[in-house]
C-alpha cells in the first residue's frame, strides 16, 4: 500500500505529516527508521491509523499476569498497595510493547525520569523483577533486564530523619490529645509496630493483656503484652464502644465503625500534631520511641527484637543506641560528682 504524507527533514530523517502535525518515525529506543522497512512500516500505521499494536506478550499482559499469580496475592495488602502505582505506571509508559524490548539502560532512564521521587523510581526494578518471576514460567523471557540495578539515592538536601518524641512531646499528647489520636498514639508507642500494622489490629487480637499480630511486611507472628498505657487505652476505647465488639472489628475505626486506611490514619495524625504544635515529631518516629524506651528499661538487643519485630540488630541499635549513650552519659555525670 502507497505510505503518503511522508517527509524528511533537514537531517535527512523520515517524518509523517497527519493533520498539520509532524511525527518522526522513531521507535521507543530513539531509533529512527525508514518507512520501506519493517519497523518502520509498523510505526507509519501506527501513526497514520492512531493505533499502537500491542504485542502479544506486552508488559500489560505480564502484569495483567502477575496480578492473577497466587504470589501477588500472598504479598501483604501494604506491600501490594505501594506497588500499584507503579505496575499503573509501567502500563502507561511501556503497556503495550513486547517484554522482550525493555532492557536495562530502558530502567534506568525511567528511573531518572523519577529521580525527584527516589522511592517511586526505586520501586520500578522492584516491580519490573516481580513481573519477570511470572513471565520466565511462561518462557517470555529468560533474563531478568532489572537484575543487580544500581538504586538511586536520596540527596542530602532530601534527607529528613526522624526527629525523636521527648518527654515534653509525649506528655503534651496524652495529656491534651483527642481520644482517637490519643489511641493511635498508644498503640503506636505501646506496640513498636509499623505504622501499616497500626490500623490492622482487630478487638480478636486484644485478649485483655496483650496484642497478637502478623506484621505485614515479614509475615512475623507476635504476641506483645500491653504496658500500662496501652492497657488503658484499649480498655477505655472499648467500654467507650456503644455495643460488644465482634473480634473482627478493627481497634482504629472511622466514625461510622468502617475500617480506616493508613492514609487517612496518617492525615488525622498530621492533623493533631499540627494543632498540639508537635509538627516535627512524625508518626513513623513512634517506633524509635518504643525501641528507645525498651532500651532506657534495660532491654537487651534480643528483648527489643522480640518486642519489635525487627529482622537485624542492626536496626534496633541505631533506634536504641541514642538511649543507651543518653543512660550512660548520666552514669557517668553521677561517676563524675
């Protein structure tokens, strides 16, 4: 069939003219092409028709096959949830072509092309390997093109670290909080969960002493004995209820007894901590002041560990060492006098 409305440009490249627009004849890599060839007489169609072909095994199809794999489904619903966007994102950018074209340089372009969010481009080598476990079963592709990716980093000027709650932070948030803040905040300090773990306990996982839980990013089973505070707390919230609670009823509900979300969680917190003046002091700090008040108690790392939940020791001695050198520092004022 005769290909009109082509052109060539000054540099002597190949361009389609369609109402009064230009496009080049360049395929997804940058690679021009010319129009009496294959590729080019699949991008001319393209072009001239308004339609993208997209290949049988397309990126869409794998993802579309992740998503039905029981292994997506065994993920936790947060890990789940953070992934999303970014399977959306792939669909968007690349849904449509062969699995078989995307390589590595591909990765990392789209990840700087995300750099001003580092966490979102770090996810995509994330999800792109996830994809890839699914479609090597169905032999689409043998090599994984997002293996062994360098990951971006924060940049100096970005990174924020958690500023710790003091005692004049915590005193002034229970003694001045609104009851619902109040009672995530209990369970936050009470538990030294993740803030994801927060909205998922349930009145079955409260025996009257202690919080069971499976945390959500390493499936770990926990039994956590209430402090004195969080006893309090769950006791008074629950009496509070206008009815029995069934033990598959979540603790941090909204009004109307709905499950919250951790986005709405947060977003009421932010709230609270705005007009209590406690602004700096975040919801993911919380951990840090459970870990740091195990740790003034005395804990050892494998107590703490126990407690927490944490996989290395290594995470509890960065949350715990800033109370231990604190304790210390006052043992030796008193050696000093």
């Amino acid at each position: 069939m005769v290909k009109r409305f082509l052109w060539r440009d000054r540099h002597g490249r190949t361009r389609v003219r369609k109402n009064g627009k230009t496009y080049p004849l360049r395929d997804d890599k940058g690679v021009w092409h010319e129009p009496d060839t294959t590729e080019g007489d699949r991008l001319y169609w393209e072009i001239v028709t308004g339609k993208r072909a997209e290949a049988s095994r397309s990126w869409k199809a794998a993802i579309d096959l992740l998503r039905a794999d029981d292994r997506w489904h065994e993920l936790s619903p947060r890990y789940r949830a953070d992934l999303e966007p970014i399977l959306d994102y792939l669909v968007e950018k690349i849904g449509k072509r062969d699995v078989a074209r995307l390589t590595a340089p591909d990765i990392y372009a789209a990840m700087d092309k995300n750099k001003h969010r580092v966490r979102f481009a770090n996810y995509i080598p994330v999800a792109i390997s996830l994809i890839f476990k699914v479609i090597v079963r169905k032999r689409w592709l043998t090599e994984n093109p997002a293996r062994g990716m360098e990951l971006l980093k924060v940049p100096k000027d970005r990174r924020k670290p958690h500023e710790p709650w003091t005692d004049a932070a915590v005193a002034k948030w229970r003694e001045n909080a609104s009851p619902l803040p109040r009672l995530i905040f209990e369970i936050a300090v009470g538990s030294a969960q993740r803030p994801g773990d927060w909205v998922d306990f349930t009145w079955g996982d409260y025996d009257g002493d202690s919080l069971r839980l499976r945390q959500n990013k390493s499936d770990k089973p926990l039994l956590l004995p209430c402090t004195v505070s969080l006893k309090t707390a769950l006791d008074t919230a629950k009496a509070a209820l206008p009815y029995a609670p069934m033990p598959s009823l979540f603790i941090i509900t909204e009004a109307d007894g709905l499950p919250m979300t951790y986005r709405r969680m947060a977003q009421i917190l932010l709230a609270e901590r705005k007009r209590l003046g406690v602004e700096a002091h975040d919801q993911h700090a919380l951990r840090y002041r459970a870990v740091k008040e195990l740790a003034w108690a005395g804990c050892d790392d494998d107590e703490i560990m126990a407690y927490s939940g944490h996989s290395t020791k290594a995470m509890v001695r960065k949350y715990a060492g800033e109370a231990r050198q604190e304790m210390a520092a006052l043992r030796a004022r008193e050696k000093r006098r």
